[in-house]
C-alpha cells in the first residue's frame, strides 16, 4: 500500500471510483500498480500546489539557460597563439619606445653632469691664473683639458645608446610587422576588435555554462520527486494522476474494510445463541492496550495512520 497524503484538495474517500461488482480488491489492486507505474513514492507526500511550482521553477530554469546558450552565439575566427605572439610583440615595441625616451632623459642628466664638471675644471684653472701661474704652463694647460673631456664623452656615450635604443625599436616594430601578418589581419585595430570580440563570448559562454548547471540542479529535483522521465510540462498531467491513484487507494481501502466487515458479520460469533453478541470494532485514537478479540488491525491502522496522520487502532 501507497503512502496516503492528506490535503484539502485531495479526493475524499467518498469520490466516485467505479470497480466491478465481481473481486474489487484484486481490481482496485492492479489499478494501483498500473497508476503508481514510474511515479516515485515520494511524490503522494507532495501537493498539487508544490508540484506546480517545482515544475514551474524548472521549466523557467530550463527556459533562461536555452535563452543564454543562444546568446552564446559562434566563437570569433582568432587564433589564440599567433594573436597573443603579435600583441607580445607589440609590447616589445612599446617597451623599446619607453627604454628610447627614458635613455634621452638619462642622457639630458648625464650631460648636465658634465658641463657641471666642466664648469668647475675651467673655474680650477682661473684659479690657478690667478696664483701666478702662467697661462700655458703644465697645470692650467691639464685642467682645461679635463673640462673639455668630460662633455665629449658624455656625448659620445649618448649618441652611442640612443643610436642602440633606436635600434631596437625598428626590430620590434618589424617582429611586430610579421606577428600581426601571421595572425591574419592587416591592422592592430581588426587584430583587437576581434579579441574583444572573443572575450566578450568567452563571458557569454561562462554565464550560459552557470545557467546550465541551476537548471540541472532544479531538473535533478524535479526528476527525483516526480520520476526520471517525467517533463516540467507535465505538470498538470502528472496532479491528475496522482489525485486519481490517492482516489483509487481510497476506494481500496474503502472495499477492504467492507470485506472485514462482512466477514466479521458471517462469523459464528454473530449468530444469536447463547453466547455474548461480538461487536463490530471501532476506530479509537491513541490506545495501549491490545484488542481483546485477538483480531490484528495492524493493516488497517496503518492505512488509516497514513491517511488522517496519525496513529489509529480497532478494538472491540
């Protein structure tokens, strides 16, 4: 016997169920496990009202992860390999651009340097003037000398590094040139219009994969209260169903209890004779002590236990 669910909107025990006259039982039986044929248990404890809403939770689940999968849309023509080469090359230049005009700064300083020292070689000869020495004697002919030294090398050391920095920066734009020719584009601008365009379907990709997964996670629920097979559109179907197996349990029950009855009825025990006349057994709620007729209700209580939710029992 199937679990019984007690709801307001359940079919009473009294809804018409109609059985043949000849073996209900074996009828209303068989109608049962046709009824509960891929219906989990589980699903007779749950109402009308839930399962509505755990298939309309689905099918919207289901729904927004078709509607970002076709966001998706197809990948951009790019590859990735040849496109990361040329923008690595690209920072090359960029990074041999900046090492051009950070060397002229640092040339500027080591040129001031120099003439500082020049500056202060001619100010030692003056001064060396004017102590007496003659103008062309061994001393002051050095310190002029030294002042004039000192900016020639500076200079030559600067033409020298940025004639290098220089350098570098045609051979980065050139790497450049044929890293941007192998990627299949013929300007950085196409080569980064498609690359934003291949980030921004990567994060529509990523959201369609996320909306993917709570669908299947809400499915998963709705497949285990409501069967492996069973579709959220179904809903309504799948209500029917169960309100019609809760009716014919009912009805079985209902058809039980009238063969108990009958044969409590055509018992010897009924007869009138001498013998105290047996009761027919009642239903009372929450009883400890064993039946006194020795008659064992446990299928009875327990049917009736699963109907109104609670514990029953028939004595006499």
């Amino acid at each position: 016997m199937l679990a019984l669910h007690s709801e307001p909107d359940d079919v009473p025990l009294s809804s018409p169920v109609v059985v043949p006259a000849a073996d209900p039982v074996a009828f209303l039986r068989a109608q049962i496990v046709a009824l509960s044929d891929g219906l989990p248990e589980s699903l007779l404890s749950r109402s009308p009202a839930e399962v509505r809403a755990l298939a309309l939770k689905a099918g919207d689940a289901a729904d927004r992860a078709a509607r970002r999968r076709a966001r998706v849309g197809e990948r951009p023509e790019i590859d990735d390999d040849t496109a990361a080469a040329a923008f690595v090359a690209l920072d090359d230049v960029a990074a041999a651009r900046r090492a051009v005009t950070d060397g002229a700064a640092r040339r500027q300083k080591q040129l001031a340097v120099a003439n500082g020292l020049a500056l202060a070689a001619l100010g030692g000869a003056a001064g060396l003037l004017r102590v007496g020495l003659p103008p062309f004697s061994l001393p002051v002919a050095a310190t002029v000398a030294s002042a004039a030294w000192a900016p020639i090398a500076v200079g030559t050391l600067s033409v020298s590094s940025a004639v290098g920095a220089r350098r570098r920066v045609r051979s980065a734009r050139a790497r450049f040139a044929e890293a941007l020719e192998a990627s299949g584009f013929e300007t950085l601008g196409a080569l980064s219009a498609r690359r934003i365009a291949l980030e921004g379907w990567r994060r529509r990709a990523l959201e369609a994969e996320h909306a993917e997964a709570a669908a299947d996670r809400i499915a998963d629920e709705w497949h285990a209260m409501a069967g492996r097979h069973a579709l959220p559109a179904e809903a309504d179907r799948i209500v029917a169903r169960t309100r019609l197996l809760r009716a014919v349990q009912l009805r079985l029950l209902q058809a039980l209890l009238e063969q108990h009855a009958a044969r409590l009825a055509a018992s010897p025990a009924t007869a009138t004779d001498d013998r105290p006349t047996q009761a027919m057994p009642v239903f009372v709620a929450d009883a400890d002590e064993p039946p006194a007729d020795g008659v064992d209700p446990g299928w009875i209580g327990g049917a009736l236990e699963r109907l109104r939710g609670r514990r029953l029992r028939a004595t006499s």
